[in-house]
C-alpha cells in the first residue's frame, strides 16, 4: 500500500476505544461521551490485521485509545496479534492507570513496548491536567511495566503553556534516572484547546529553551524513522534520550508511514485530516478483503502531502 505521493503504509494505528479513564485539559472535550457500542471485536481486529501483514507488508500495530486499557478484552485483543501475524512489533500507547496491575499479563499476551503519557511530576498539576488524582499509580506503572519487560518504556509529554513549560528540565532528569527515552509532544490545535492553541503551543525551540539549565548539550542522534527528532541530552551527570515530536514546528509529513482506524472503523490516513470513509461494510457481516483494500486505496490516494493546519477534534477518540 502507498500513496499519492509514494509513502509506503507499513504502520498502523488502531484506537481499540474511545472511552477514556482521564480527561486531559488539551484532549477530551468536557462533553464528550465516546459510546462503546459495535466497536471492533477481537476476532474483527486479527482479520483486519492479518490481512494488512500477508496482503499489504505491514510490520507495526500501535493499541491506542481513548484508553486501550479500558478495553475489558485487551488480553485476548494483543494475544490474536501477537500469534503468527507475523508484526515485527506491538506497542500500546496508554495513560499508565492500570500498568502496575496489568504489565506482566500485556507481557505474557505478546506485547512488547509501551508508551506512558505523563505531562507533570508534580501530584497537584497532574491532576489538573488529566482530571485524575493519579501521579503515584502512574509511576508506579511505569516501574513495573519496565521491569516486566516491556522494552522500551517511553514517556509521552505533551507541553501546554500555561501548564507544564517550567517542568521540562525535571521530566529529563526523572528520564536520565530512569533510565527512559520522554518525547516532549508539540500541542496540535485539535480538541479542547484548539481555540486557545497559538497562545498555548509551545515550539521545540522555546521547549529547548526552557531546558538550558538541565541540559548541557544536545547531541543529534541518526534519524531512525518515525514521529520523534531525537537527542542524547547530556546533563550534569549522564544523560537521557529525548525526542522531540514536532508536527506544527517542523511537520514530518514526508515520512509518514502510518493509518488510523478507530475503534468504530473510521479511516484515517490523516491524524489531522477528515476520515476517508469507515471500513466497517468491509468487515461486517463477513470479511471482504478486496472491498477493504478499495477503500484503504481510495483514502490513500487522498492523502495530502502534509497535514492540514488544523484538525478534526477526533485525537480523544483516535489517539495520537
Ligand atoms: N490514553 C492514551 C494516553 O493517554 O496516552 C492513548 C490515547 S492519547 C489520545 C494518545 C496521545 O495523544 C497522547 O500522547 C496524548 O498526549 C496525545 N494528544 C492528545 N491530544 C493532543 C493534542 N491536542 N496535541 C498533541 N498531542 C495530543
């Protein structure tokens, strides 16, 4: 599968839920009800997924939400990818709620990396940002999601003005002690702030910026694909990975690898653009390879060469 311009899909992202179990400030509209009725099954999920690996060559799923782990047969989702697809990787993105309960079981089903969303350090502004008194169980989620085996464990930061700018410095050196790689996200003028977004996005630069008392130098590291920018920042004892995820500042469109699907068979190409239709009438009643192939092509062929400058207020639904 490619597109219009010739980038390959070898990626996909797929939202198991749009339920979520936190209400982060720049995320999930104070309204929104995701309903969780007729979302893909298991059985559905391992179809369409087999098919993308033996028909079209993709190597990568990215479980993401809403909160995936929300998803009461999560366990029986990534057991049917994890056995003789053949992905050369299975990664979820969570909020980190339920990790400490829940890693060594996502283990033992097959899945093997995790991203951690956490924007604060700080008990009282993580609350504020996410609706949710729960900075401890999240640590405590990415301990035990490390040493479960779950490699790598990489922290996702979104950075909002006005909320966690000055904290930037301290999630480095919590990454550096830990041993983690942090991504620090750019705030996309999607979902609840995107009213706000030119006064509340904050650019790699000034991100950067705010770090030169922690960070002593930033040394480039070679472009291995995917979202992230990434550095060795080395600080005043060891260093940490950090990644900079930059679509507003500095798009990386021209790599794009990926699609979305949602949980109720939206078709993304686009994280930022309109669905391009719904795969459901080829899932449903009976799977129909080659009706989902024309209607994976045709969003393809749609696919701009980058992103619009705005989105579609999905991201709570869709992950990012
Ligand atoms: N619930 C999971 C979590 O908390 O990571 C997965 C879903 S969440 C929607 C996926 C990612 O989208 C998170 O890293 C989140 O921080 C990011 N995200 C949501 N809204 C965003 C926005 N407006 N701009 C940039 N990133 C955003």
């Amino acid at each position: 599968m490619q597109d219009a311009c010739g980038r390959k899909v070898r990626y996909l992202r797929l939202s198991l839920t749009p339920a979520c179990s936190m209400r982060c400030v720049y995320c999930r509209p104070a309204t929104y009800v995701g309903g969780t009725d007729g979302l893909l099954s298991p059985a559905e999920i391992q179809t369409l997924v087999g098919h993308l690996v033996s028909a079209h060559g993709l190597t990568k799923v990215r479980l993401t939400g809403g909160e995936p782990t929300t998803r009461p047969d999560l366990l029986d989702i990534v057991r049917r990818l994890h056995s003789g697809l053949g992905l050369s990787g299975l990664a979820m993105t969570t909020n980190g709620l339920t990790l400490a309960r829940d890693a060594a079981a996502l283990v033992d089903a097959g899945l093997t990396r995790v991203n951690v969303s956490l924007d604060s350090l700080d008990a009282e502004r993580f609350r504020g940002i996410t609706g949710v008194d729960g900075l401890r169980r999240v640590l405590a989620g990415i301990d035990v999601a490390r040493k479960a085996g779950l490699s790598p464990v990489k922290i996702n930061t979104v950075v909002v003005r006005g909320e966690n700018v000055a904290e930037l410095g301290g999630l480095v050196q919590f990454a550096a002690g830990e041993g983690l790689e942090i991504r620090f996200i750019e705030l996309m003028p999607m979902g609840p702030l995107a009213a706000q977004w030119q006064h509340r996005y904050v650019p790699e630069s000034e991100m950067r910026q705010s770090m030169r008392d922690t960070v002593l130098s930033w040394e480039p590291l070679v472009y291995e694909g995917g979202a992230a920018r990434r550095y060795r920042a080395h600080l005043a004892s060891g260093f940490a990975t950090v990644g900079f995820i930059t679509a507003m500042s500095c798009n990386f469109c021209a790599h794009c690898d990926r699609i979305r699907i949602a949980a109720d068979g939206s078709y993304y190409p686009c994280l930022m653009d309109n669905p391009a239709g719904n795969i459901l009438p080829a899932i449903r009643p009976a799977f129909d390879p080659a009706g989902l192939d024309r209607i994976l092509a045709a969003g393809l062929r749609s696919k701009s060469a980058e992103h619009p400058a705005t989105g579609v207020a999905v991201m709570t639904s869709l992950g990012g």
